[in-house]
C-alpha cells in the first residue's frame, strides 16, 4: 500500500462509501444532538426516523448492490406468506468486489444497529418511553437490513457451492463421455 496516497483511494466506490456512512450518521447525529436544542418531540421523532428510513433505503438499494453485490426484498406471496427474493452478482463479480468497500459495508452495517441498542438502553434507564420508540423504530430499520443482506450472502454462497459442483460434474461426465469414446 502506497502511503502518499491521498484518502479514499483504497476505495474503489468513495461516493457511495461516504453516503452509506453519511446517512448512518446523520439519523445518529440528528438524534443525538436534538435532545440538546430542540424541545419538540414531535420534529424529533419525524426527522430522525425520516432520516433512518433513508439510510435504510440507500443500504438497501444502492451500497448493498454497489459495495458487496448483494440485493434483497420481500413479496408476499399469493397464498399470503412472506418470502425472501435475494439477488447476487455472479461468483467471478463477486470475486472482484473491492474487500475495504464490503469491510465498511459490514461493519457500518453492524456498529449503527449496535449504536441504536446502546441509545435505546439509555432511553430506557432514564424513563423515556416516547424516546424508545424512536430507537425501536431506528434498531428494526438496521435489524432488517442485517437480516436481508445476512441471508442474502448465505444464499449467494449456497449459489456458488451449487455451480461449483454442478460444473465439476459436468467436466467429471464430460472427461468419462470423452475417454469412452476414445476407446
């Protein structure tokens, strides 16, 4: 690694690095600073779940798909269940994600959920209930994305476990096919 390399080269995506934090970090920052200058629970409430509710999106449908190649949604099916659809590059596309992107991914993804625990415990220490329905609101926002790109991952490795056999069978057939037909 080359030291005089200004920030943010080791990044192949930067701008959708910075806005995948950057959006994690407003909904904490508004939420956390607004107990300090705003006596409005209402504009609270609106404004940080508003902004949750963006960072959730932008995770969901634009990092997921840019920084580690994964995409998830759930559809209710006709018979009224929910099912899981999950979307992943192919495994040579997913080989040439850059791992300093889908390291920030992951552990962004990991520490916001874990920052909303935290503020959610001192809501409830301090007896604000009003205060627990925000980080509530907040912490399932992050849960579903853990959850959804979690099993998303786990399903594109079962995807390439799956062509990797399929592939080997299919040149251990074609080996047999060919030395049988040779003789």
């Amino acid at each position: 690694m080359d030291l005089n390399q200004p920030p943010g080269e080791d990044y192949a995506n930067p701008r959708v690095c910075l806005f995948h934090v950057l959006f994690k970090a407003t909904s904490l920052a508004f939420y956390i600073l607004s107990a300090l200058f705003i006596d409005n629970f209402v504009i609270i409430f609106v404004v940080t779940v508003l902004l949750a509710a963006l960072d959730f999106w932008v995770v969901k449908n634009v990092s997921g798909r840019i920084l580690v190649g994964l995409r998830w949604w759930n559809e209710i099916d006709d018979m009224g269940e929910s099912v899981w659809k999950f979307e992943s590059l192919d495994q040579e596309s997913l080989a040439r994600l850059n791992k300093k992107d889908s390291w920030l991914f992951w552990w962004t993804l990991y520490l916001t959920a874990v920052v909303w625990l935290v503020l959610g415990i001192f809501s409830l220490i301090r007896l604000q209930a009003d205060y627990c329905l925000i980080t509530g609101v907040c912490l399932t926002l992050s849960l579903a994305n853990i959850i959804g790109f979690t099993k998303c991952r786990k399903d594109a490795r079962k995807q390439i476990q799956q062509f990797a056999s399929q592939t080997i069978a299919s040149q251990v057939s074609s080996t047999i096919q060919s030395a049988f037909s040779v003789v």
